[in-house]
C-alpha cells in the first residue's frame, strides 16, 4: 500500500518503445553470440579429441563418446539449424520439420473437426496419447527399446509444421516394445488457412510406422527408423477414423509421388494422394471446389 493509503497501484511509468526495440535487439544479439560460441567450441573439442586420438597409440573409448555427444547433440545440430534456415523454406511444402531443420515425415492425412473431437476419435479406436517429452520419459523408452518391454505410451519426438511443434499425437505399440510402433502426429491449421487447391480443413498429420531404434543419418543422434512405405500408415489411420464413423475423401495426386528421406535419414516414400477425413457429418464437411 502507498502512503496515501489509496493502494498498491504500480506507477511505474511505461517504458519508451526505443528502449523495448534496444533491449529486444541486445538480448537477440546476445543469444546469438552464445549460439556461435557453444558452435565453435564444440566445433574445437572435437577436433581436438580427433586429433588427440590420431596422435596417440592407445584407444581411448571415452573420447569416442565424448565426441559423439558433442558432435551428435551440439555441433551438428546447430550447423544444421543454419543451412537449414537459409536453404529450407518456411512455408508449407506437404512436410514436416525436425527440431533441427531439417525435412521431416511427409503431411499424408488431413482432418476436419476439432482436435478435442479428432482426441476422442482415436482413443474410440484404440489410439494411445504419448507421454510428454522429458529425461525421465526419454531414458525409459531407450531402456525399454534395447529391453524389449512394454511401453504404450512412450513419448514421440517434437516434428513441426506452420512452426509449431504436433497438437496431438497417437500410437500403437507392436510386439510389446516400443521400438516399434505404429504413429501418427497432427498440427491445428491457422485460422483461414487453406490447403493447396483450395480444401479448408482443420488439421494435418503425418502417419509414420517406426520399425527399430538407430542413429540419424545426419546428426547421428538416437532416433527411431521408420517403414518407407508412408502409404502403408497413413491408410492404417485413415481406416481407424473410418471405423468411428467419420468420412473420407481422397484427393488424388495432391503431390507427386516421390521417393526421399526424412529427417532422419530415413527413405521414404508416397503415392501422393491425401485423405480428408471428416469428422462431422458430411453436411457440415468445409471441403470447397
């Protein structure tokens, strides 16, 4: 409370908009110069670590692992968010992105209906929601992979779409072990918001079967591998919504077929038809000729 007793009102004057502008600009500048900076000094390490190798009889084990972490989760990494900012496009292309930039799983379903609705549709199907992505969770599904036990719910890697990481994702478990499952992530579209060719829909989703644990072919860090058939999921999921009684339409040659790879390294491959599936009745469905 003020001396005057009338409250604890803050009157504190605004800030000017130049100063707000300064500070954003400094702090951007200083986040940049730590990023360059932990780049060229893991960049150093390992070089080092290379060299120290190369130059000495004995085989140090640690420092192969040492490098691998530095290499794996530092500096390949950030020199991947740079080519990848200057050479990938930001608008969207029917795929999704890695964390690090980098072309992920192809966009081969998308929806009409709300992500609350599309949630309770694929739990009616069977669909498991994946635990968030943290230490505990992380070290439990590589546990649990090189164990071969059971982990339904075993988180799924952060891909992004409109720049905004998966609102919903689903799984499958096969064989007891979450090395291999089947998967599928959705993105909220932004408002008005139209796929090529003029389709309104709500959300879109990219179905993936991972098939075993490996190491990415591009940043060799631990990732899971995944079926080059594309086709083969994005059918599982479509056939799954089906069954709860939404409807289907197919968009023929929505892209041209191709053969690739993800993020990961992985190749893959699609037929380029894309399934709207509607969740609301078909006289609600917002698909426009």
């Amino acid at each position: 409370m003020n001396r005057s007793g009338t409250g604890s009102r803050d009157s504190t004057p605004p800030q000017p908009r130049w100063y707000i502008r300064l500070a954003s600009t400094v702090v951007l500048w200083l986040q940049r110069t730590a990023y360059l900076l932990v780049t060229v000094l893991a960049g150093w390490a390992v070089y080092e670590l290379v060299v120290a190798e190369i130059s000495d009889d004995a085989r140090l084990l640690w420092a192969f692992f040492v490098i691998w972490v530095l290499a794996a989760y530092i500096l390949l990494p950030r020199l991947t968010r740079l080519l990848t900012r200057i050479y990938v496009p930001a608008y969207f292309i029917g795929r999704a992105r890695t964390a690090d930039g980098l072309l992920g799983d192809p966009i081969n379903l998308a929806v009409i209906g709300s992500a609350d609705s599309l949630r309770k549709a694929m739990a009616a199907a069977g669909w498991i929601e994946p635990d968030p992505v943290t230490l505990s969770s992380s070290w439990r599904i590589i546990r649990d992979s090189l164990l071969r036990r059971s982990y339904p719910s075993a988180p799924v890697s952060p891909l992004f779409v409109f720049g905004q990481k998966q609102t919903l994702a689903f799984e499958l478990e096969v064989a007891g072990s979450p090395a291999q499952r089947h998967h599928v992530r959705f993105w909220d579209c932004p408002p008005e918001w139209r796929l090529p060719g003029g389709w309104e829909v709500d959300l879109v989703g990219a179905a993936t079967f991972d098939r075993r644990v490996g190491l990415s072919l591009f940043t060799f860090q631990i990732t899971h591998k995944i079926a080059e058939q594309t086709d083969t999921e994005r059918d599982l999921v479509t056939a799954a919504l089906a069954g709860t009684g939404a409807s289907v339409h197919i968009v023929r040659h929505f892209s041209t077929g191709y053969h690739t790879r993800n993020g990961g390294g992985d190749a893959i491959e699609t037929d380029g038809d894309l399934p709207i599936i509607a969740l609301a009745p078909p006289s609600s469905a917002k698909i426009v000729t």
